[in-house]
C-alpha cells in the first residue's frame, strides 16, 4: 500500500506548525494526527496528510488551543512553607 508519500519527522511536522516536536508527538498519541511507526519505534507523519491539515480551516488553531489547556498553571511553590526543601516538610 506504497502511496509514494513522503514521511517527515516530528521535527519537520513540528517546523511547519511552529510548535515543539513533542507536541506533535502528543497530537499523535491522541490521535489528531494520522502516525507510522518505523520498525525502529519512531513516528513518521505523511506529508499529504500534514499539508491537508496545514491549508484546513481552524484546525490547527483549535489544535494549538486544546494544547494550550493542557499546559501545567502556575499555581505558586510546591512548598508552601518556604525554603528549598522537599515538599510537606520531608527532610
């Protein structure tokens, strides 16, 4: 089922949507983007179907915002009571 279609790497998928590699690494393994494993393991993304999805309408930006939501808040130090120690008083 060779379509011809070049396979690019995280890092070029990640290029062209101005984003970290591991994003799209995340985008895979929730399956917004269509992946291949080599038999090394690694991902391999078809270029048709990335450029479909660069010239789609909203998509990538409704992708970039779930990523958003997803990122950690601030929420202030993991030791409330100061210092540099681990957390809960543990010393």
């Amino acid at each position: 089922m060779d379509t011809g279609d070049r396979l690019l790497t995280p890092g070029e998928v990640a290029a062209l949507f101005r984003v970290d590699p591991k994003t799209v690494t995340r985008w895979a393994a929730a399956g917004r983007i269509g992946s291949i494993r080599t038999p090394g393991g690694h991902r391999r993304f078809r270029e048709s179907e990335v450029k479909a999805l660069l010239e789609g309408d909203g998509v990538i930006e409704e992708m970039r915002e779930d990523d958003a939501a997803n990122k950690p808040r601030n929420t202030g130090p993991a030791n409330p009571g100061g210092g540099y120690g681990p957390p809960n008083g543990l010393r």
